[in-house]
C-alpha cells in the first residue's frame, strides 16, 4: 500500500519536470526568435560543457563562446526555421550574432555599461537594444558602420576600439565586420546560472553608435581609473 501511495506522487514529479523542461525550451526558442526578428543574423555556438566547451578542444580558450562552424559569417541568418532546427538539434546550443551587417556592437565592462546606462537615461539619449554577457560584459547594439558605400572605409574589428585606443579608452571594444558575440538564449562559463541576457528589447531602434561612444568611454576610463586606483590602495 505504501508503494502504491508514494507511485502518484513520483509520477506528478516526473510530469512537473517534463514540463518545466519543455517551458524551458519554449522559452529558449522564443529568445532566438525575439533576436532574429530583430535582424540580427545567427549562426550556432559551442556551449559550456561541464568544465570545459561542447568543442572538445582540449584546452579550449575560449568555453562556449565562440561558433560551432568556420563559416559563421556565411552561415548567419534570420530565418526562423533554419535557427529552430539548429536549436532543436542541441537544445543546449548558444548563438552568435554576426556584426557588420545589420548592425554593430559596443562592448563594454558591465560596471561602465551601467554606468553609462545612467548617464545616456539623464541625457535623454535612447540606447536601443542592451544585453549583459555574464559575468562581467555589457552589449550596447547600434546601428552598423560596417558596410560604407565606399569599401576602403570599414572599420575592422582587429583594431580592438575605435576611433580612437585601446589606452585612452580601455576596455571597449567595437564589433563590426569580421566579427560576433553571443546573445540570447546564451549559456556560459563563470557560475550557475550566467548566461547572456536582454536588459533592453532586441526590437528597439538601432542608435547611431557615436551617439553612445562618448558615455561609454568616459564610464570606461572611469572604471579603469578606479580599478587602478584600488589596487594600488590594497597593493
């Protein structure tokens, strides 16, 4: 009698995970949806897998955060049933967006992105679509200056930051043709739970990158320079 009374019990809890399971996959579908009707082209990534990448690279340097396949750039698309099959194909799957084509990105240090978040608020300065990269980056996404009507004037994204250093403005990098980050539904290494995430709506307008770079750079010199500071009060 007793197994039969502990029998319905189990049996609820397999039927409540089943479905958080399948909440969950529907909630990832609708991430990478959300993203690709933005227009940002995706194409598949590795994945964190236990303490290492789902690439099986030994020694992988980067875990679960670059693509899957060397034809990323070719690869990227927007259409719903070629992102759904791929997802479906490894529910544990991240995406990369590839920028220079629709759009490009300003990634910064989470503590500056807010608080040029703050800043750009007061300014009245809309800053479109904002994503956190766990555990420590933010993702500004703006309009593209990748794809000029005069070729010799794209701006690649070796260059680390641009217009300017890597010395004057540390931490910033612009990616723009050539180049990708992760996005939603994202998972990644550096704790239980981190994963990249929208902070604000990929359907909201694109800004003009520039109209951004000042309150960035400011929030990142700021942030390095306190960064410096502390270490030489604790050095």
């Amino acid at each position: 009698m007793e197994k039969e009374r502990r029998l319905p019990r189990w049996m609820r809890r397999g039927a409540r995970a089943a479905a958080d399971s399948a909440a969950a996959a529907l909630a990832r579908e609708e991430l990478l949806l959300d993203t690709a009707r933005a227009g940002f082209p995706l194409a598949p990534a590795a994945h964190p897998q236990g303490y290492g990448c789902s690439c099986e690279r030994i020694g992988c340097p980067n875990p679960g955060r670059h693509p899957v396949s060397l034809a990323w750039q070719t690869q990227a698309t927007t259409d719903p049933d070629r992102l759904l099959a791929w997802l479906r194909a490894d529910q544990e799957a991240n995406f990369i967006t590839a920028t220079g084509v629709t759009h490009d990105v300003l990634d910064v240090p989470a503590r500056a992105g807010h608080a040029a978040l703050e800043r750009l608020a007061a300014e009245g300065t809309d800053t479109g679509p904002v994503a956190v990269a766990d555990p420590d980056r933010m993702l500004f996404f703006t309009d593209t200056r990748g794809t000029p009507d005069d070729e010799d004037e794209w701006w690649p994204c070796v260059l680390d930051c641009l217009p300017e250093t890597m010395d004057e403005h540390p931490g910033l990098r612009w990616h723009c043709r050539g180049s990708y980050v992760l996005v939603p539904p994202s998972r990644v290494t550096g704790g239980p739970g981190s994963s990249v995430r929208w902070l604000r709506a990929p359907g909201l307008p694109l800004p003009e990158p520039l109209t951004l770079l000042e309150a960035l750079t400011d929030a990142c010199a700021e942030v390095a320079r306190a960064e410096r500071d502390a270490s030489l009060t604790h050095g």
